[in-house]
C-alpha cells in the first residue's frame, strides 16, 4: 500500500504533518508536531514523504538519527516538469509554481545557497520564505495533475520519483563523506611540488620550472599566464593559438617540456593544493555537495571542492578506514549499452546483450574487426562525428544498426529544427532560443552564430541529449536500488559521477556490495527501459585506495 504523507518544518523545530489521498489533497486533519525528526519517525508506516525540498528537511533527519526510504521532492518534480512543458529556465520554487497556479505573479526563484567548505550538508538550498502548508498541498496535486498530462505519464512518475531518490541519496552521500587522509594529501604534494617558499608560498618545483621556462625563452616569462606564453611562441618563431597540450606537443622548443609538467603541476597546486586540502578535508571526509540533475542532461555535479574532477595522483589520499575497503564500480561503456536500449535496434541490443567488449563485438558485426574503427563510429553516432572519415563510418554502422543510427538521426533532426526532445523517462531539452539554449551552443566570447550554425550546433546537442539523458535516467535508478540493497549493511555509499559509483564499507561486506551494485544495474536496467537483452555491466575493483581501482 503507498502510503503518502506531507510535512512541512515549522518555526521552532516542529512539524506539520498531514495523509494525503491518492489525488495528492488531505485525507484527514493537519496534525502539528513538536518534534520534525520525532515526527517522521514515529510512523515508519509511511511509504513516501511530500516536501517542499529534500536539502530543507532530509539533512536535519538524518542528523537525529532517522532515515527515510521515499520521498517526493516539489521543487526537483517542478523543475522536470517546467523542462517537459517547454518552460526551461522558469523560476521552480514552490512559491513559483503557486504563483503560476493561482495566476499571481511569479517571483523569480532566490539565490542559490553557496557551500561552506567543510560543511556536511550542502546541497543546492533555495532561501525563501516559508509558503503556507496548505499551498504546498495544492502545488503537489497540481503536478500530480501535470504529470498525468505528460507525453508518458508512467515513465514522467518514474524519473520525477527517481529524481527525488536522488536527492536523498545526495544528501547521505555527503553526510557519509569520501574517506580522505589529509596525511597523504600532504604527503602527495611535497613529492610532487616540494617545499614551499617562505614568503611568497610558491611551491619549490613549480619556481624550478618556471626558471627553466624563462631560460628556454631567454627571457623572463610567467607560465601561469597564457598570453605571456603565447607571446614568448610567437617571438621564437612559432605561432599558436592555444597553451593546450596537443598544440604545445606539435612544438619542437626546449621550453615544451617544463612548460607542459608545469600546467599539470599548477593544476594540481592551484586545484587540489593545501589551500583546497585545508578548506575543504574535515575529520578525515571529503564533502562536496552532490547536486543531482544539476545539468540539463541529468548529470550531477557539486557545489564545491571540484568534487568531480579529482586528477588520478590525487586519488591516491582518497583513502578507505582500517579494515573498511572502496568497492569502485564503472559502468561498463555505458552510452552505447543505452542507444542499444532506446532504439530497440536488434542487431545493437544483441551486442549489447554480452557483458564483453561491446566495441570489438561491434567491430566483429560491422567493421572487419578493426574495434578502434568501431569505437569511433559508434562514439562519433552519438557526439555528432558526421564529417570526414566519421561520415564514412557512420555509413557503415547505418548499415548494420540501422535503427540505432536513425535514432540519433532523429534526434540531431529535432533538435535542428527547435522541436523538444526527451531522454527516455521524459527529461526535456531547453528550449530552442531559450538563455540556457544559447549559452550552451555559443561560447562566451564567440560572436552570435548564424541561423544554420545554431541549428547544427543544437542538432549535435539534441543527437547526444537522448543518449546521455537516458543514461542518466538508468543511474539515478540504479542509484535508487543500490540504497535500498544495502540498508541492512554497514556499508555506505560516498560517490558517484556519471557511471561510476564508490561504496565505503567493511572489508567483509565488499564482495556482497559488489554483487549488490551489478544488482542494482541490472534492475535499473528492467525498469527504465523494460525487458530488452541488453545489459549493464559494471567493472568493479574493490580495493583499498581509490587509485589502484584503474
């Protein structure tokens, strides 16, 4: 029996509480408790929670102790259901989305709150004033109105619900934190960058080669600064447009070398330095702030410390506890297994079906055997390589997939022509023309772009939009069913981006999350796309340090 119940914090640190009817209105008198936590504990009947937003309440629950299993989150259904409708980008408060529905001005959603470093809790929070209980119920039966109104109500239910569990999933995740040893952090960048100088702080190596920079040119040069760099180039003789490393190695100059060790070192010093290590290591744990949905995608990001992108030396500190082990499971070439999924492509989902090497089976079917040939044209289907050498391969994996390709096609197509596409569950694309529209096909400094390049640039968008929003769709219920599978366990999940998730747990309980993390894939796989023979396989590495997983 789904058992619903809405509740809303008060001042004071109460509650009010209230069973909802299946149309989402009261099924019996406002109750009002003295006691959030206490509240919500003291009726584990409940199936799934109503609430205004996860990061407001679900933080202060479970610093008392208390877990939920489900719930629904408002403003995360508000803002998936503003994408669905077309309205990408308006304000997605609960008072917004009662403005809209009481036909009141709609205030524009407040700031973003920004994370403290160190800070346990730092989802995305939208400060606002409190909205009456009773608004929020009837915001909550509006949407559950609008998603009935969706293009696929069920799988519209099933995203804005998985969505919801992703918040509380976010929100343990970051109370849990990565297991971090400062030690080695600090260990890791004496070896790399040395001392640091008295006075200025400049680490020992990156002084050193930045001399030796300045000794290549004959002059004094400031490697952290690329228009001095490019301006050294030019006055050797060598003309570039950019200090990237593909460009730089093309270069025969003795100031190459320590030019390229010096971006990848100040990197890591300006990035991951003890600056970053001070502010953002507390107790042995490393709190970014998982954001989830925080792309138009789906994907999740932070709200701090580059908690996605930690460069590979620097996972060596990323350290599990005496006796407790890091079980580091990647999804196995994970976009292609879901365009097999969403297209419905025989030939695809066969190969898709074999936990192996997807590539070299493709490679078998289509490409002679030659698998790098393969990867491309399957990668280049996707991303929109449909150029050159991507052209002729892309004929010829139209040839054997052709539903596959044709679902790509499609999308690039609908994309050129401003139409709204959805992932798989009902994620929608921005709008065509939209701020968020523009700002992700027009680089900053670029001039605006012609008709017919915008219409290109958002078709190439729209092609990948399909597959990597539907991954996404296919993580955040694997994600779902993973936090449910290990309830009973010590076990801990600490991370996750895009395909890869880490779980922290006691040493022997690894191999039963192990077997539980392909579980939960293999199940997300069920429900997101139904029963089709593809598969989900995970290349999982339980280990002791997060670098030695790859």
């Amino acid at each position: 029996m789904d058992e619903r119940w809405a509740i809303a914090p008060v001042e004071g640190g109460g509650a009010l509480l209230v069973a909802l009817r299946p149309d989402g209105l009261p099924a019996g008198a406002v109750v009002r408790e003295r006691e959030l936590a206490a509240a919500v504990g003291a009726r584990p009947e409940v199936t799934r929670w109503v609430w205004r937003s996860t990061p407001e309440i679900y933080p202060r629950l479970l610093a008392a102790g208390v877990r939920v299993e489900r719930c629904y989150d408002v403003e995360a259904a508000e803002l998936l259901l503003l994408g669905h409708e077309g309205r990408w980008g308006e304000p997605r408060s609960a008072a917004a989305a009662w403005a809209r529905l009481s036909g009141k001005p709609v205030p524009p959603d407040p700031p973003l709150r920004s994370t403290t470093p160190g800070e346990q809790s730092s989802l995305f929070e939208i400060h606002e004033e409190p909205i009456a209980f009773e608004v929020l119920l009837q915001v909550y039966a509006d949407q559950l109105r609008r998603h009935r109104q969706a293009e696929y109500p069920e799988r519209m239910r099933l995203l804005t619900a998985s969505e919801s569990s992703g918040m509380l999933v976010a929100a343990e995740m970051d109370r849990a934190g990565l297991p971090w040893s400062a030690e080695t952090h600090r260990a890791l960048l004496h070896e790399l960058l040395g001392d640091r100088f008295a006075g200025s702080g400049e680490p020992r190596r990156l002084t050193e080669l930045a001399d030796q920079i300045s000794e290549a040119f004959g002059r004094r040069v400031r490697p952290d600064l690329p228009a001095d760099v490019l301006k050294a180039f030019k006055n050797a003789g060598h003309q570039v447009s950019t200090t990237r490393k593909w460009e730089l190695e093309r270069i025969d100059h003795p100031a190459v070398a320590p030019l390229l060790e010096y971006k990848t070192l100040y990197r890591i010093y300006t990035a991951n330095g003890w600056t970053w290590l001070n502010d953002w290591v507390h107790d042995g744990r490393f709190r970014p702030g998982f954001i989830p949905g925080g792309t138009v995608s789906g994907r999740w990001v932070t709200n701090g410390g580059g908690g996605l992108q930690i460069p590979k030396v620097i996972r060596r500190a990323v350290v599990a506890d005496p006796g407790w082990r890091l079980v580091v499971a990647d999804a196995s070439q994970l976009e292609p297994r879901v365009l097999a999924a969403i297209s419905r492509d025989p030939g695809l989902m066969e190969v898709a079906g074999d936990s192996g090497d997807l590539y070299k089976a493709v490679s078998d079917k289509a490409f002679s055997g030659d698998r790098g040939m393969a990867k491309l044209a399957v990668l280049g289907s996707i991303y929109g390589q449909t150029s050159g050498d991507g052209l002729k391969n892309l004929a010829m994996l139209r040839k054997r997939f052709p539903k596959a390709v044709a679902y790509v096609d499609d999308a690039a197509r609908a994309g050129e022509e401003g139409r709204l596409v959805r992932t798989w569950l009902g994620r929608t694309c921005p709008p065509s023309g939209s701020p968020i529209d523009e700002a992700m096909l027009e680089g900053p400094s670029e001039e605006r772009q012609t008709d017919a390049r915008h219409a290109r640039a958002r078709g190439r968008f729209t092609r990948n939009f399909v597959v990597q929003g539907s991954a996404a769709d296919w993580a955040l219920l694997m994600m779902a069913a993973l936090r449910q599978s290990i309830t009973e366990l010590k076990a801990e999940l600490v991370f996750f981006q895009h395909d890869e998730v880490i779980v922290h747990c006691p040493a022997g309980e690894a191999d039963e999350v192990a077997l539980a993390i392909q579980a939960a894939g293999d199940l997300a796989g069920r429900i997101t796309f139904g029963e089709t023979p593809t598969r989900f396989p995970f290349t999982t590495a339980i280990v002791e340090v997060y670098a030695d997983a790859k």
